[in-house]
C-alpha cells in the first residue's frame, strides 16, 4: 500500500481552499455567513463555496484513505 502523504490535496487546500488569505479566508466568511442562516446569500455565493470548499473534502478523502493505508502497513 502507498502510504505517501496526499501532499497535492494539501497544498490545494491550503492555497485554493484558503484563497484570498487577507483579511480572512474567503471560506471562513462563506460558513459564517451559511451558520447565520445564509441570508442575502445568492447562486454565485453557493457555487464561491463549493470551489473553496472542494480542495478540503479532496483532503479529507485523500486523508482517510492515507490513515488507512499507514493502519493496514503497520504490523
């Protein structure tokens, strides 16, 4: 089993997921907004948070898989 590190679906997350970095994570504000009941929130905004939110659910994925794989490598 390949028990490299999912180092693309890291670095994806850190810079697209987190883009634009000042004054906040673009992604931070989006859930603020959705966890306060997503008022004024329009089509663009949903679709803002499925483009900065896709490279963190790569990285949840990529990282279950990897914590499987490293569980199943050691003895």
């Amino acid at each position: 089993m390949n028990s490299k590190f999912p180092f693309y679906p890291f670095l994806a997350a850190i810079t697209l997921g987190l883009a634009p970095f000042l004054p906040e994570p673009h992604i931070v504000g989006k859930i603020r907004w959705l966890m306060g009941g997503g008022v004024g929130m329009g089509p663009m905004d949903y679709f803002d948070v499925l483009l900065h939110g896709a490279p963190w659910l790569w990285l949840f994925f990529s990282l279950f898989k990897w914590i499987q794989g490293v569980k199943k490598d050691v003895p």
